[in-house]
C-alpha cells in the first residue's frame, strides 16, 4: 500500500460543502489501504481577505506580524477537515506548521524549509491516522510563525512528501493538470499527461501558478514523484518526470506561460562607458527591487540606452530611484510603461531544434505584436509586447506551435 502525500489548494476548500468532498476522497483513499497525509489551503480569498484586512489598519504592517495572521487561514481547514474525516469514521489529527514541525529560516512571507520532524506524522500514520497539515507555514529556530509566500502550500506538499518519502506528492486542484497555456484564457489549451521538472520550473517562474515555483525546484532536487491533479474530476492529471523520454517525438514547445505583474523602465542616453550598469542597478537592488530582463545595446553617438523590469508593484518605486541615477548619470530621461506582459514559449525540444525563436517572432509579425524586448535561455524564448496584445499572443502562439493539435506524450 502507498503512501501519498495530498495538496488541495484554496478552491477545492473554498466551502464547507468542499470540505467535505475534499473527506469523501481522502476517506476512499483510507478504505483502499493507503497512508495518506494531506496538506490544505486556506479557503479561496481567505489570504487576500486577511491581508485586505492588515492593510486597513497600517500600510507596510511589520512582516512578522502578517505571518501570524495569514497562517491562521489554512489553520481553519485543517480543523475544518479533520472533523469531516471524524465525522466519516476515519480517525485523522490536524496539525499547524509550527506544531509538526517544519523548521524554515527567520525569512518572514518567503521562508524557505530547512528541515521537517517526522516523527510525530509517522506515530499517527502507524496508529492508522490521517495527518492533515497547514499549507504555507511554518516555524523559525524561535519558534516564529512564517509563511513559504504565495501559494506556498504546494511547497508545503512537496517537502512533506520527501521528508516522508511518499510514493507519491498529488496537488489536487481546480484544473485537471497542468495544460499548454492557462486553459483560463485559452479555449483549445490542452492537458499535458506528462511535462519535465525543467519545463514545469520555466512555466512557474515565467507566470503559470499551476504550481510555486520552489514546490517544483524541491520536488526535482529531492526527486519527489509530482503529479497535478483535479480535486472535482477524476483523472490521471499531469505527472511531472525526471527523464526527458521520447525527447524525439516531443513537440519542440511544451506549453506557453505569460506574466502581467511586470513593468519596464528605460533610461535614456547614459553614456557608454565602464560601470554604468552597476551604477543603474546597484540602487534599484539596495532597495531590494527584483530586476527580470536586461536590455542594452551601444548607439553610435557614444550613449546607450538601457532598460529593465521590476514587478509592477516595485514601478514607481524604480522609477523615482532612476531619475535620481538619471541626473547622477546626465543620462537625457527616463520613460517606463507599467502595462507591458511577457510571453515566453518553453519547451525541451528547443535544445534540438533550430528556428524555434524565429517562428515565434513571425508569429507576433502577422499578428502585428511589437515585440519590445527579448530574452531566451537553452529551453525558453520570452517576449516583452504591450499587456493588451497578451491574450492575442498566447493564442496566436498556441496555433502556430500546434499547441492545441498535437499529443506532447502518449498517455
Ligand atoms: P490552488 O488554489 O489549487 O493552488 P491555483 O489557482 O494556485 O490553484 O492554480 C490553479 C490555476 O492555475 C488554474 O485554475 C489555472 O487557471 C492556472 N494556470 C496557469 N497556467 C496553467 C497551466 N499551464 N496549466 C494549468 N493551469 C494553469
Ligand atoms: N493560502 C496561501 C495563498 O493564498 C497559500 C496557498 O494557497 O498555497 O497564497
Ligand atoms: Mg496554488
């Protein structure tokens, strides 16, 4: 017999009625002989409701104080469940992150797992219990509340599962897998039966939040078994594999991820000379700003244009730091657009394939997409086009690749 460990994410919670349809599977799972530990969300809106409700009170609250509060959400749905469970016969104990305990780093809203006790899960797995614990938290060495950061329950998941050595980690959530492009905003997106850890990491760092970024980079360092799947259908979902099988029969694109939390920020005639990039950039990173995509090119007349993207969130914060830097600089301006998105195509078959990005750029040509920036690695190709152009691009993208024809692996 087997033992999993289950994610059900914020919609498959999202209801008391949910709850309870969340406590029929796992109690199938109980009557098939199998271990099971799940891992839950907070239910559907709760984290933004809580943030929504510490903004009304303070506008940069301290951020260990908004780790006690957020984990409170997903310590509902672990009581929540374990009472549907009691209430069905099947003996369960819920924990929070802090009683199992998942040690991470003092990191408060993005800590990172360093280890994970098991023995308390495995004393109540051998009694025959089902062990739910709370997603996206956990303890410091001082036993502070901290939180993985947005959709960190997934990463919860993942590292339960390698500590525990499940068979296997299932994400049960609203989709039945993981698709071609967001079937969200694509019609004929089209479910993947399989897709690589390093394709599956490209698409949740380049914006598809099927799943958090760091569940996935855990699950290909730990080499944990990974599948995506629904919580409201039945289905083999997604599995996310370590071997590049059938490489040759891949299509040369996987899937398509896009991303609307960006924005670009142009400096305008600095001069060409040593050390300007550091001077452009060093600023904006004290600040703590992430800069994405880095573009600049020499101009005849000895000056250059250079331009970035920060998250949209960090725009006008980025903007006031460069116009400083500007006149430091005597650079002519500064210009950025806050509504531009990122289109990027990923796929292994890249590796093999010429032409890939060319295709792409012909593609957004016939589609008269300007393309503003671009950035490719071994196994990506990402575009910068303005924001009201990206639903046009994906789709656009999706056919010309074939995204909706062909079978990426066969099941
Ligand atoms: P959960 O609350 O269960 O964690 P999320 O909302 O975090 O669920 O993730 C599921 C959502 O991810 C889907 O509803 C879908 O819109 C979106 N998504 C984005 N890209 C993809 C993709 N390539 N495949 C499947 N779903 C995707
Ligand atoms: N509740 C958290 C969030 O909304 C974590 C999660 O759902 O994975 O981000
Ligand atoms: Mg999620």
């Amino acid at each position: 017999m087997a033992l999993y460990v289950q994610k059900y994410g914020g919609t498959s919670v999202g209801t008391v009625e949910r709850i309870e349809a969340v406590a029929d599977k796992v109690s199938g799972f109980r009557e098939s002989g199998h271990d099971v530990v799940v891992v839950v969300s907070a239910m559907s809106g709760e984290t933004n409701r809580l943030i929504g409700l510490a903004n009304s009170i303070q506008d940069k609250p301290s951020a260990r104080e908004m780790d006690v509060l957020l984990s409170t959400g997903e310590q509902v749905t672990i009581a929540l469940l374990a009472m549907a469970l009691e209430k069905r016969g099947v003996a369960a104990r819920s924990y929070t992150g802090s009683q199992v305990k998942i040690l991470t780093d003092n990191t408060h809203s993005k800590a990172r797992i360093q280890d994970i006790e098991v023995s308390r899960m495995r004393t109540d797995l051998d009694a025959g219990r089902v062990v739910i614990v709370a997603g996206f938290q956990g303890a410091d060495a001082e036993g502070n509340i901290t939180t993985l950061g947005r959709g960190g329950s997934d990463t919860t998941g993942v590292a339960l599962a390698a500590a525990l050595k499940a068979d296997e980690c299932q994400i049960y959530t609203d989709v039945d897998g993981v698709y071609t492009t967001d079937p969200r905003v694509v019609e004929g997106a089209r479910r993947l039966s399989e897709i690589t850890f390093e394709e599956m990491l490209e698409m949740a760092s380049l914006g598809s939040k099927v799943l958090q970024i760091r569940s996935v980079e855990f699950a290909g360092k730990y080499k944990v078994p990974l599948r995506v799947l629904s919580s409201f259908k039945d289905g083999p979902g997604t599995l996310i594999t370590i071997e590049e099988e059938n490489a040759v029969e891949k299509p040369v694109i996987s899937g398509i991820a896009f991303n609307r939390d960006e924005a670009k920020l142009t400096i305008v005639g600095v001069p060409d000379i040593p050390g300007v990039a550091s001077r452009i950039l060093v600023p904006v990173s004290r600040a703590n700003i992430e800069v994405d995509m880095i573009v600049q090119n020499v101009a005849a007349d000895k000056t250059t244009d250079f331009t970035f993207t920060v998250h949209r969130n960090d725009y006008v914060r980025a903007e006031e730091i460069l116009n400083q830097v500007a006149a430091e600089l005597g650079a002519r301006e500064v210009v950025g657009d806050n509504r531009i998105a990122k289109v990027s195509i990923v796929g292994v078959g890249m590796r093999s394939h010429a032409g890939v990005a060319s295709k792409m750029f012909e593609c957004l040509a016939n589609e008269n997409i300007n393309i503003q920036m671009i950035s490719t690695s071994e196994i990506k190709v990402s575009v910068v086009i303005a924001e009201k152009y990206l639903e046009l691009a994906v789709r656009a993208l999706h056919s010309a690749f074939e995204l909706d024809k062909a079978e990426a692996v066969s099941e």
